[in-house]
C-alpha cells in the first residue's frame, strides 16, 4: 500500500465524523471546544489538524518548558512550519546577563506575528503571556528594512545605528555591533540569527549577505534583511499584547481558569 503523505493523514482525520463536528464547531465560534483523553503522543497530531483547517494564528499554550518541548518536537513532523516562544531567562546574578540567544528569538518570533498577516502556529508556555516584551507597535516602528540594490547612503546607516545604540567595533563578534571597512559594512541586528555584510557602490547596496562570526566569511546571499533600531532592552509590555481577539488560542491541559477557544487535555474537562 502507497504510503500517505503526513498532509493526507491530517485530512483524514479531519473529515472523521468525531474531530470534524468539533472542526465545524470551531469555524462557527462555538467557544469553547474541549477536546478530552487525548493522550499527548497525539496532542502535537491534534494541533496540527486543527492548524490546518482553521485560517488564523494560533497560539498553543503549554504548561511547563518541557511540555513545550515535547509538544513542538513532535509537531514539526507534522507541521514544519510552527514556531517556538522560548520563555523570558532572567538572570540569574547581578553580572550575569540573559542567553543572547533566546532573546533574539523571542524578538524575531513577535516581530514576525507583528508584521502579519499569517496564520501563524506559535508553540508557547502560560507562563510566557505575562512576561516582558517590546511594547506593541515598537519593533515594527523601529524596523528598517536593507536590499540589495536598494538607495541607501551609508553614512545615513552608519548615523542610524550609532542612534539607536549600537557599539562600532574593528569586526563584528555579537549583537548590537557595527563594523566598517571602506565601502563594507559588517553589522549584527539584535534578532538576528546570524550578521550581515553590506557592501555598497556610491549610495547603492550592491551586495547583502550573511557571514559567520568565527570565519568572518559569508554563508548565504540575500535579497533583505531586516536591521531593528532598537535595543533588547526595550521591555515595556507584556507577550500578552500581541495576542490580538482574532487570533486562537489553545490550552494544553488546561486549568480551571483557562480562557483558551480551544482545550486538549489527556483527562476529561468540564465544560
């Protein structure tokens, strides 16, 4: 027998009488829609099927880091594109500053539910929502935008990046650092994953790519990317903001105070 495509397996299981009244249910906003003894092997194959019928952002909320691991791992198998939240690290001394890293990441990922329009599957913890952010609105204010051929004076950017704080050095090695050679500009955005070269001709960008901070070489060509004029510090929110009416939002094992559209637990839940 052929083997089903993982696409094909979520469109089964959606037209199966069960999931498909509850589907129906969910596009009429017949609130909420408790989905119960799903055991959580299945929960991720559950996410996914309702991912794929329902055209909104989603929000799947877990109860702990490691449920939100478990849950997302399992999810890519079967919906590649879903996103991962990671919580807030708060430091754990007075000299010792959160992972880089995670807070790229949690930039990224509210700049890309920012920008729109979706639909999005965003795989988050309940402890996530109440935590600080960049205030709704900042990052895409403070976004700019770099392509390839583009006009663009260089020292307009460099006065640009000085601005919003970034620190000019002899070559780039972390986040919120600028470096200029001649018509090269070397500069790493506070949520990108890796920094990017500028080369300019006069007042045009001719070359735009990413480069690997131990090599100094570059990896991939690119027609944009996005430079954010702002720093990481900028916490004035809460996670909970951009969570706007329209978008969904699923509980995994959900307490008694859930206000989620949507609730999938290995137990039985009151309605």
């Amino acid at each position: 027998m052929e083997k089903l495509r993982s696409t094909e397996l979520l469109e089964i299981v959606a037209k199966s009488e069960p999931i498909a009244r509850k589907l129906r249910a969910l596009e009429q906003a017949k609130w909420p829609v408790s989905f119960s003894h799903v055991i959580q092997p299945a929960q991720a194959f559950l996410v996914a099927t309702i991912a794929r019928k329902i055209d909104k952002t989603i929000w799947v909320f877990c109860p702990s880091v490691h449920s939100q691991e478990l849950l997302y791992e399992s999810l890519l198998n079967w919906h590649p594109n879903a996103l991962f939240l990671p919580e807030a690290e708060f430091a754990a001394g007075e000299n010792v500053l959160p992972d880089p890293e995670i807070a790229a990441e949690r930039l990224a990922l509210l700049m890309q539910v920012e920008r729109g329009p979706g639909p999005l599957l965003i795989i988050a913890t309940r402890a996530s929502l109440d935590q600080a952010a960049p205030k709704r609105g900042a990052l895409q204010s403070a976004l700019v935008q770099l392509r390839r051929g583009a006009t663009r004076k260089m020292e307009h950017l460099l006065e640009q990046l000085a601005t919003a704080g970034y620190e000019r050095v002899t070559q780039v090695m972390t986040r919120g650092q600028f470096a200029v050679r001649g018509g090269i500009v070397d500069l790493y955005s506070w949520q990108a994953p890796l920094p990017v070269r500028l080369e300019f001709s006069g007042d045009q960008i001719e070359s735009l790519r990413e480069f690997d901070i131990d090599t100094q070489t570059s990896v991939r060509d690119l027609r944009s990317a996005d430079l954010l004029l702002g720093t990481a510090d900028d916490q004035y929110g809460v996670v909970r903001d951009y969570l706007p009416s329209n978008h969904l939002k699923i509980d995994i094992e959900p307490d008694e105070n859930s206000d989620a559209q949507i609730r999938i637990s290995e137990n039985w839940i009151e309605v």
